[in-house]
C-alpha cells in the first residue's frame, strides 16, 4: 500500500450545529473518515453522520467493517 491519502468530510448546514462528536468515538477502521454532528433543526436535535466510505475491492473486509461501526454510533439506540 502506497502512501496514506488524507480526505476530509465537512458539513455545512443552515442550522446551527450543537454538538461535533470525536472521530475517536467511532468503532471504525479509519475513524478519520467520519464526521458527524447534531444540528437544531426548528428545536429538534438530529445526528447527521457523515462519511468516506473506503474501497471494497483495495480494503477487502475493512469496508464491512466500516459499515458495522456505523452501525455502533455513539448514543444511537440500538436495533429491537
């Protein structure tokens, strides 16, 4: 594998973002790649995730378990 690529996510919103949760929170492979923040949305709170998805066909099983971390988002309820 060559050298480490850097990407960014970024959120822009027309709301005022509250809360910015730390990539370290994310049970994902490269927790850099998440971004997620709870934006007021006329008083109601909403979690917006946002994401890089990495390359199946180069990080193989990495990809899946990107996706199951997302899955383990911090303060998310989990599945009945």
């Amino acid at each position: 594998m060559g050298p480490r690529r850097i990407n960014f996510c970024l959120v822009a919103s027309r709301w005022p973002i509250l809360n910015l949760e730390e990539p370290s929170a994310f049970c994902v492979p490269h927790p850099e790649r998440v971004l997620a923040v709870t934006i007021d949305v006329d008083g109601h709170p909403l979690q917006l995730v946002n994401t890089h998805v990495l390359d199946g066909s180069s990080y193989k099983w990495g990809k899946i378990d990107h996706f199951e971390g997302l899955l383990r988002l911090p303060d998310s309820n989990p599945p009945a």
